[in-house]
C-alpha cells in the first residue's frame, strides 16, 4: 500500500512538474542566447515550483527503490507517460491523436500487468556487506 | 550514426543510474518513517553512498545526452528509441540486481514500450 501510494504521489509531482516547466518556458520570450534564456528562466516562479516537483519526484523515486524491485518501480511510473498525455491535453490545450490515446491505453495495460505481479519477487542477494 | 550512438548512451547510461541507484537505496534499507530527523540521518547515508552518488553520475550523463541529440534529432523520433530504457533496466535488475522477473513483467513492460513508440507518433 505504502509502494503504491509513494508512485502515485511521485508520478503526480512529475507530470504536474512538467506542466509547469512546459509553461515557464514558453512564458519566456525567444532569448538570443541561451545565457539569456537560462537567466530569464531564473526568474520564472513557474519553473521553480516545476523544478522543486521534479526533486520531489526524485526523492520518492529513490524512497521507492528502498525498498521495492527496480523491474517493478521503473514500468509502473511509466504510466507517467499517460499522465503527462493527458496534463498535456487538458491544461496545455495540446492536440492528442487517437493513436496517442491507443499507445496511452497500451501504456495502462502494461502498467496493470506489472502491478499485479506484487513490489517484490525475490530478495536480492546485494543485502547487507557483500558490496 | 551520431543519434544512433547517443541514444544508446542515453539508453544505457538511464539504465545504469536506475542499477546504482537501487543498488545504493538497498544498501541504505527500507525508509519507514516520516520523522525529520531520521530522515536527515538517512540523507546524510544517502550523500556518502558511493552507489547512489555514481547513480546520479549517470543520470547527469542521461540528460545531457538527451538535450544534445535533440539538438538535431526530432523528439518524436528520440522519446519512442528511449523507452528501450525500460528493457535495458529490467534486464540490469535481473541480472545484476538479482530480481526475478516473472513472464507477467516482462509483458508488462513490453506493453509499455509498445505504448511509449505509441504516443510519440505525431
């Protein structure tokens, strides 16, 4: 449960990280170099708080690995890519096709697989002074 | 060539920093608490751990990696050859970290990569 809610939480950071560095960054106007651009995007509060969730999304990530498979933890937050399709979609008013939509759908599936074969299959051997 | 060469940089170096990362999470063990002060102590294990830090290494490598070839390469094209990260980490967690991947997963994760080539179609 806790595995679960520590992605969930991770995955939500990420995609809502992305949407506001995607903001922060189109907010900036076409700098000539890209100093310009970097000390422009300095001052954008929306690329702070998308750069502070992307932390958090790091933090957790790490948490997660504490403790869980990695063959578990890296295809489960893959269902970011959903997320982000549709944060995309409705808070950046981007176009999605129906074959981003499908390949979405697939993304789901195999991310329901994957859960349902439980956070952990076998103990690893790198416990403990071996390393 | 040159793209061709930097995705499996990408791919490989993503896949690597996922293996010492977890390597170096598993050294550190299970985090179950909230407590600030525990949690500072953990970070500080976490700063000294010579896996996780060579894990962030990696990752540095992944992103710069990414930015270059995007440079050139259109995105549409580099995010779908990236999601073979997914494969190349599970096999790094079979076969170096020891899990066992079961049939299930492995479909899973096929799944997903199918469905990341998917939503990168324009």
């Amino acid at each position: 449960m806790k595995t679960y809610a520590i992605l969930a939480l991770a995955v939500l950071a990420q995609a809502t990280g992305n949407v506001c560095l995607s903001r922060g960054m189109r907010e900036l106007s076409s700098a000539s170099s890209i100093f310009a651009l970097f000390s422009q995007a300095v001052g954008s509060p929306a690329i702070w708080i998308g750069t502070a969730l992307l932390l958090l999304f790091f933090f957790l990530f790490a948490a997660a690995l504490s403790w869980a498979d990695l063959s578990f933890v890296v295809p489960a937050i893959s269902i970011e890519v959903v997320i982000n399709v549709a944060f995309a979609q409705y808070f950046l008013k981007e176009p999605v096709s129906s074959v981003r939509w499908l390949g979405a759908l697939l993304i789901s599936i195999g991310v329901i697989l994957v859960l349902r074969t439980g956070k952990q299959t076998g103990k690893s051997e790198i416990e403990g002074a071996k390393i | 060539m040159k793209t061709a060469i930097l995705i499996a940089v990408i791919v490989f170096a993503d896949a690597a920093g996922d293996v010492l990362l977890t390597r170096g999470m598993k050294q550190i063990g299970e985090i179950s608490t909230i407590s600030p002060k525990v949690l500072l102590s953990i970070a500080r294990k976490v700063l000294t751990n010579r896996n996780f830090l060579s894990g962030i290494l990696f990752f540095a490598v992944t992103f710069f990696s990414f930015l270059t070839v995007l440079s050139w390469a259109d995105l549409s094209f580099v995010f779908p050859a990236t999601s073979l990260v997914y494969v190349v980490s599970t096999l790094g967690a079979k076969f170096m970290l020891r899990e066992t991947v079961s049939f299930q997963r492995w479909a899973g994760i096929f799944l997903v990569c199918l469905g990341v080539a998917l939503t990168s179609l324009p």
